[in-house]
C-alpha cells in the first residue's frame, strides 16, 4: 500500500528555476532531482488501490513535457560535448553509450505509460489495470539507476572536461529549446 505523500498541487515533482540554465550541469542534476520524485509517484500510481487522477495528470504531463526535454537536453547537447571533450584515458565514452541506450528504451516505456494513464483517466478508471501498474514500477527501477549513473559520473566529468564556451553553448540551446533567450545570448 503506498503511504500518502505531500505534494505541492501546483508543482507535483518540485521546481527548476529558468534562471538556472545558465548553469546547465546545475539545471541537469535539479532536474534529476525532480525525476526522482517522479519514479515515487510512479511507484504510488502502482501501489494505490484506487486511482488518484490529478497525480496521474501530473505524470503525462511531466513525461510528455520536462522529461522529453531532458532526454534531448542530454542526448543533442551534454552527451556529444562531453564525448568530443573526453581524453582517452577516460573510460566514460561506452557508460554515454549506455545510457544513450537507456534513453531510447525508456522512451517507450514513458509512451506506454503516458497512453495508459490517458487512457485510464479518460476511462475515469478507479484502479489502474496490472500492465501499466508493473510498466510504472519498471519505470521507476530503471529510472533510479539511470539517474544514479548519471549523477555519480557523467555530471561530474562534465563539470571537469567542459570549459565555460561549451557550457555557455549548451546553456543557450537549453534555453532556446524552452524559448528563453538567456542575457548576453546573441541568439
Ligand atoms: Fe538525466
Ligand atoms: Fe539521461
């Protein structure tokens, strides 16, 4: 049985200040904080005997919204960066690879989840159907460890290897990706 958790109605799975992106490996890791509270909504949707709908709302909104913007954040931005600034000492290059991987294959899974949870409001479904209960538990699992990674190695090398230009650069097409223009952005 999941144990009730507050939530602030108006930002579920907490806030990232815009103002942030200037300092994108900070954005990135407030952001991981974020999906952490993701994965325990994920797991209360599981757990719950009965459908609470404005936390299933919030979830299809945050997967369809914030977390497809990581995704490309990381994947078009930090990830390619990162590589081309890694020494060949450094043995990051096949842990990117991986969780490039993951990424792809998380992203079914959101989709999955996203469409059952639509479905399920839609439906005005009192209890979630078991596929999707143990798709929002994998979720939650696989997400968990992928942020882990994440957190103890790819932020940090970043925070090594990337000189201010790269990380001026990757703040500016995070911005641009939201429609903010960031102050001193020629673009
Ligand atoms: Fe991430
Ligand atoms: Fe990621």
């Amino acid at each position: 049985m999941a144990r009730a958790r507050r939530r602030d109605p108006a930002a579920p799975f907490g806030r990232c200040e815009p103002k942030l992106l200037s300092r994108p490996l900070e954005f990135i890791h407030v952001e991981h904080l974020r999906h952490r509270e993701l994965c325990q909504a994920a797991e209360d949707l599981a757990e719950a005997e009965t459908l609470d709908r404005r936390l299933a709302e919030a979830v299809v909104n945050f997967l369809r919204s914030e977390m497809t913007l990581h995704v490309i954040d990381e994947e078009e931005d930090l990830f390619p960066v990162l590589r081309r600034r890694l020494k060949p000492s450094d043995e990051a290059g096949r842990i990117i690879g991986l969780l490039s991987g993951e990424h792809a294959a998380d992203e079914k899974l959101s989709q999955e989840i996203a469409s059952g949870l639509s479905a399920a409001i839609d439906a005005k479904a009192t209890a979630l159907p078991k596929p999707i209960r143990n798709a929002l538990l994998a979720f939650a699992d696989r997400q968990r460890r992928h942020l882990s990674v994440e957190n103890a190695i790819v932020l940090p090398l970043a925070s090594q290897r990337l000189s201010k230009r790269d990380l001026d650069e990757i703040a500016r097409r995070m911005a641009a990706r939201r429609g903010i223009r960031l102050r001193g952005s020629s673009t």
